[in-house]
C-alpha cells in the first residue's frame, strides 16, 4: 500500500530556531494532511494540502505541497516550547471515507 | 467543533481478560470510524475501518477474532480486546471522519492507555 516517509525521526532545537519536517511518497499524493500530537495526547488536525505547489501558512507554521503532490513539508518559524510534541504527516487517500495513512512522525523537543 | 469522546482513558487489565474501549462522536454522525493503535515513539497504525451497521473492515494482520469491533449506531463504535496479553499493550485511538469541506480533518479520540499484566 501507499506508504509515505517522513524525516527527520527526531530534531532537538533551542528556542527560537526554525524547525522543518518533511514527507515524501514514491507515489502521487490525492491530498496530504498534517497533525500534531502532544506528549500523551492524540493526533490534533493542523491542515490539509490539495493543489499541487500549494502553500499554506498558520502563524508560525507554513505548510507546502510539492509541484509533483509527492512531497510535502511543515516548517515552523522561530519555535517555542509550545510547539513541542510529534508532527505526523498523512496521506488522506483521496477518498471521502479514505483512511488516513500515517508517516512515522518527527518527534520535536524544544530546549528553552 | 466536532468532538469524539473515547472511554476509558486508561485501564489495566489481567493477561486473558477482554478489554472494551467506546467511541462516541458527540456532535455529529459518524457513518465510519477507524481504530489505530500506536507504540510508544511510534506512528499510528490503522487497525480497522468501523462501519456503522455493517461489519467492520481489518487491516491486513489484525485479528478480527481479536479485536472485535461494533458500530452499533451513527455515534458509537466499540473496539474490545479479547483474550489481552502483555503484547496487546498500546496507546488505543479512535478518530471519525467529520466532512465539513474541503479542508476537513479526521478528529480523534483522546486515546485509551491499555496496560496488560
């Protein structure tokens, strides 16, 4: 089935440093989706990347999509302890009732 | 916004005794549910797509004996443990599917710890 890799497993970065994870398929993605999921909690919706080349922006977040819809990346701006916890891309199949496949995740720490 | 509840948050059970986690979307109907399970440090992995009135859809290695799944009405999906054993141990999540649009997510439980002694 679609598998999709995500590097790095783990980033420590110092407060205020950038941080990037990316996501990459060997098949083209219908749609990509991204969560964040905090120490001992569950999976919580960031966004969702459609367009090819897309480009989306939360804040401090920036989501893109790359031009072949077989990669895709989350960089965050200036981190903050806040941001800690484990960011997950997926592959949302590109059904309406599509099951989510899940990359193995970026673990990130934030040292303040 | 849409909200799923899952029970219980935590339980620890005796090897060879059956486990049961709930499911419920609070605000909304959910037609399809999934199950994963997730190790620690590890991603989730889907278990089974739970279809309200009709059997429930396994992943491939997952044991429908052992994990046995009802989806009983638009806003209850239960997944139980049978038979636990310590390898059963994980982090349990349910998540349904809430179509609001084009950019929708899938929301997710909070996750049922389950440790087996």
């Amino acid at each position: 089935g679609q598998q999709v890799m995500q590097i790095p497993q783990y980033q420590h970065v110092q407060e205020g440093e950038d941080f990037t994870t990316y996501c990459n398929s060997s098949t083209t993605l219908s749609n990509i989706q991204w969560y964040k999921q905090r120490p001992g909690g569950h999976p919580v919706f960031l966004i969702q990347l459609v367009k090819s080349g897309e480009v989306k922006k939360q804040k401090r977040l920036t989501f893109q999509f790359g031009e072949a819809k077989k990669n895709s990346s989350l960089h965050i701006t200036a981190t903050q302890t806040t941001d800690v916890g484990t960011y997950f891309c997926a592959d949302a199949g590109g059904t309406s009732y599509g099951k989510l496949t899940f990359g193995q995740g970026t673990i990130l720490t934030v040292h303040p | 916004g849409a909200v799923v509840s899952q029970h219980p948050s935590w339980v620890i059970c005796k090897s060879g005794t059956s486990v049961k986690i709930e499911c419920r979307s609070l605000d909304f109907q959910a037609t399809t549910m999934f199950w994963y399970r997730q190790f620690p440090k590890q991603s989730l992995m889907l278990m089974a797509t739970s279809n309200e009135g009709s059997k429930a859809t396994y992943e491939q290695g997952v044991e429908k004996d052992k994990f046995l799944i009802n989806h009983a009405s638009l806003t209850l999906s239960t997944l139980t443990v049978t038979s636990a054993h310590p390898e059963d141990s994980s982090f349990y999540i349910c998540s349904a599917d809430r179509r609001t649009g084009l950019n929708y997510g899938y929301t997710f439980g909070s996750g049922t710890r389950l440790t087996v002694v």
